[in-house]
C-alpha cells in the first residue's frame, strides 16, 4: 500500500514538471503614451484597466526615496512631467479605492509641479478627494529632496484640513504633518487641540504630529505630558514612545513617566512603556555625548525610581518589566540601585538553572551586575562565586560568563 502510494505521487510530480507554463502576457498598456493612458484612466469601465494604467502612469513619475543608503550622496531628482500630473490628479477622484491609492502614491514623488493641484484637491467636496490630496501632500514632506520643495504652503492649507468634519480627512492632515516634521510648527497649536479629539485615530496620530513639529519639546512636551494622567483614548504608550525619542529634551516629563511607573496595576503595559522612556531619556550615547548634559541631577531620581519599583512589584512578570526597563539605563549607576539587586541575583540564577523561564535578556543583566554591584560588592562578589563553585553550572559557556563577570566586579574599583 505504502509503495503503491509512494509511485503515484512520484508519477504526479513528474507529471507536473512536464507541464509547460503558460506563457505571461505582455502588458497591453506598457510604452504608452501620456495620452493613451489617460484615457484609459477617465473612460475604462474595468477596474483593472484604470489601475494597470495608474501604475504604468507612476513609472513616469519620478522615483523618490525616504532614506539614504550607506555611503549615498543627496540624490538629485528630475522633474514630474506637468501631463503626468494632470492626469493623476483627475484620478484622485476615481471609484476604486485601488485606483485613488495608486494616483496618491505617485503625487507625492511629483514634487513641486503637484503641489498647486493637490493644494486645489484639498477644497473639493469629496471627503476621500481630499484625504487622499492630503496623504500624497505628507509623503512629499517625507521624501530626501524635502528640504528644496516650498512646503510652507503646503502646511497652510493641512492646517485648514485639521478642522475638517471628516474624521479621516483630520487623520490624513495630521499624518502629513507628522511625515512634514518641524517645518509643520505653524500647525502647532491646532495639533495640540487635536490630542483632545473625540476620534481615536486623529489622537492618536496628534501625538506623533505634536512631537515631531516640536523636537525642543518646549511646548510639546507639557501637551504630551497632560496624556498620561487621561485615559480617554489610552494613548499613554504613545505618549511614551514619543518621549522617549526626544530623549533629553523630555526632561519636563521625567516626573510624569515616575509617576505612572506604578499608578495604574490594571494597565501593566502604561508603566512598562513609561519605564523604557525614562531609561531612553536618560541614557548617554558613548558616541556622542551631549555637550551640555541637562539630567546630571534627574537621572539618580529616575535609577531610584526604577529600582523601588522592581522591588515593589507584586507580579513577577511587572517586576522584571521594571528591571528590564533599569538594565536598558546607559549611564553611571549610583547606590539608589540597591533595591533592585536582589531580583537581578534571581533573575541571573534562573538564567543558569532554567533560562527559558527568563524574561530579563541575560547579557545585560550580567553588565548591570558588574556595574550596580560595587556598591554592594562584598555581597555579589560572594553570590557569584557560589555560582561558581556549583556544578550544575555549565561548565563551557556558563562558567565562562560567570568568571568574566566576577573578574569585572574584582577588578573595577
């Protein structure tokens, strides 16, 4: 039975390699002119038809990039054809949602010759004509050749879209003027309003707009910071990654982020995602340290608020969040760490013992052990000896760690 099986399916499979492959059909509208397309796009009663020539319509369009690749100079992009344009911006308005999207996409490569139409866009009465103007509009401000197109016009008239009584229109403004970034200030004050809007996704898409129109933080960061007491829309994780991303200049929001580390038990991912803004906060890059560090008197409040809140935690897995979150702390630990150093013992023996039961990742935990254990190094120094000399340790790789992590405590003064 298992034979007979076994030749019926060989035979099937070379079967199917004898079958010949159709042959793929070359595309109809492929080196058409401008033209040609456009008629397609404005008298094609298929769907299909209208999208292969808006896709064959952005192939003329210029291709733009939002990132340099390692070692590329400014690239230098030609412009759109004003033809191209026209017609792209007529199918804007078309039904398929297919057809509209792939006319967006190719708007925003169209540099400044697109700017007027999509500008004229943003006033019709279709709510989608305008979301998607808006859209093509923010990946302009994304693009490498930004900075050489005259966006402030263009952030006029997103402001105006910010009050659209269309939700997805607010969405689409907001987002265009996150992807715009500090050139979308002027907007700034209605960004800040918009935190408080009653839709969801417009919120949500303000916090990111907010933080990337106001880098300093001087007046986003307090905007921001009143989030994280308001569970309307629960944007707190966020607010928090936000924060984290200005790095030190979201000192104004140190005491909030200490704060929520242990107000709200029921929402355990808030202070995890608090925690890791602060530990982003008050890090130092060894590569570029800050000239004029502003956090030397915030970062002992901050380790010492991490590690009372490691060993506060009455769930383990919020516990080692927390520890976690002090572990990522790229700075110079002082004896406000204490607290925290029972667990990261425990967390280092599972390691040894039962590694896949640890959440903590195991290499920085043994570098923020050679690191905060100086200050109790009588008692870690004895702890990790102990490890040592157990030999259920293993002997390779295991031992091997533990010995470069005892000669780090011995060693460092």
């Amino acid at each position: 039975m298992d034979r007979t099986l076994i030749i019926c399916t060989l035979g099937l499979i070379c079967l199917a390699g004898s079958v010949k492959a159709k042959p793929k059909e070359a595309n109809p509208l492929l080196g058409k002119s401008v033209i040609e397309l456009a008629a397609v796009l404005d008298r094609s009663q298929a769907e299909a038809d209208r999208l292969n020539a808006a896709q064959q319509l952005r192939a003329k369009m210029p291709l733009k990039s939002d990132r340099l690749k390692r070692n590329q100079t400014m690239p230098s992009y030609p412009k759109a054809e004003p033809a191209v344009v026209k017609v792209l911006l007529q199918g804007l308005d078309d039904s398929s949602s297919a057809v509209r999207y792939e006319c967006r996409r190719a708007l925003g490569c169209g540099g400044e010759i697109a700017i007027p139409g999509l500008i004229s866009a943003m006033a019709s009465q279709n709510p989608d004509l305008r979301s998607y103007a808006a859209d093509a509009l923010g990946d302009m401000g994304a693009y490498l050749d930004a900075a050489n197109l005259p966006l402030e016009k263009v952030v006029v008239a997103l402001q105006k879209a910010l009050g659209d009584k269309d939700y997805r229109v607010r969405v689409s403004a907001t987002i265009a003027l996150w992807r715009i970034g500090e050139r979308s200030a002027p907007a700034l004050p209605k960004l800040i309003k918009l935190l408080k809007d009653d839709e969801w996704a417009v919120a949500d898409a303000a916090v990111r707009a907010v933080a990337a129109a106001d880098p300093s933080g001087q007046k986003s960061v307090p905007a921001l910071v009143k989030l994280l007491g308001n569970r309307k829309h629960d944007l707190r994780e966020f607010v928090c990654n936000e924060l984290a991303a200005m790095g030190q200049s979201a000192k104004a929001g140190i005491p909030a982020l200490i704060k929520l580390l242990d107000t709200d038990p029921e929402s355990w991912y808030a202070g995890k995602s608090a925690g890791d803004a602060l530990a982003k906060i008050i890090s130092i890059d060894p590569r570029n340290p800050p000239v004029d560090d502003k956090l030397v008197k915030e970062r002992p409040k901050v380790i010492a608020a991490l590690a009372k809140s490691v060993a506060t935690q009455k769930t383990p897995f919020m516990a080692d969040d927390r520890l976690a979150s002090l572990l990522k702390c790229k700075c110079e630990i002082g004896p406000e760490v204490l607290p925290a150093l029972p667990l990261a013992k425990q967390r280092l023996q599972e390691w040894i013992y039962a590694p896949m039961r640890s959440w903590v990742p195991r290499r920085e935990l043994e570098l923020f052990l050679a690191s905060a254990g100086q200050h109790d190094k009588a008692n870690t120094v004895a702890f990790v000896k102990e490890l040592i000399a157990d030999k259920k340790v293993d002997q390779t790789q295991g031992l091997k760690e533990l010995n470069q992590l005892l000669t780090k405590l011995e060693v460092t003064k």
